[in-house]
C-alpha cells in the first residue's frame, strides 16, 4: 500500500508542538479540500522535523503520530486513516496542506504543497 513521502519541514513558528499533513485530491470535488484523504499529525518539537513516511489504510501509525481526521473516502476505498492517491490512472492532482499546530490545537501557519498527479 502507498504512503506518503517522507518531509523535513523547516522554519516552523515558535510553540509549534505537533504538524498536521491534510491530503487532498484536486481531480475529485468530495476529497478536494479539508483533508479529503485524511489528516495525520506528527509530534514535533523545535523549529525543523523530519517527518517520516507512514502507511496508508490504517490507523495503526508509528512514533507518537496520529491520525487526525480519517479520509471521507467510501466503499472499497474507506480508510480509517490516510487513502494513498488513487484516482487510477486518471492524472488528478494531489496536494498536501501542511499545518503547524500548538499544544491546545490553534493552527499557527499553514502552506499547501502539490505532491504528484496519479
């Protein structure tokens, strides 16, 4: 099953405690926005992180990171956690929403990234 790409994020804003990852597909309206294929969040501590690659379709998760919010996907593409790209073939385009979060959860600055089109 794929997973995300490992990330180093860097310049993170002072009190940042955890980074919040919210995949999105762009090709398809229902998972475009908001963490359509789920969000996962990484424990982080400083103002770099190297977040490692996790897998996909479970929330079973390594090192302290969590799923966040579980993807809206349905049917057979129901994840508990994060759903890899998988729009077969069609081309959509993936971004990710990286979040910088601080210990009560306020969102502190967030840029989106494109990650591929699959």
């Amino acid at each position: 099953m794929a997973a995300p790409p490992p990330m180093e994020v860097s310049g993170l804003p002072a009190g940042t405690a955890m980074v919040v990852l919210s995949f999105n597909d762009q090709g398809y309206k229902p998972l475009s926005k908001g963490g359509g294929h789920g969000q996962i969040g990484f424990p982080v501590a400083g103002d770099t992180a190297k977040l490692p690659s996790v897998p996909g379709m479970t929330k079973q998760l390594p090192g302290g990171v969590s799923v966040v919010k579980k993807a809206r996907s349905k049917g057979k593409y129901a994840s508990p956690g994060y759903l890899p790209p998988c729009s077969g073939g069609k081309g959509h385009s993936y971004t990710v929403d990286v979040t910088a979060v601080d210990a009560k959860g306020k969102a502190l600055e967030s840029v989106t990234i494109g990650i591929g089109r699959y």
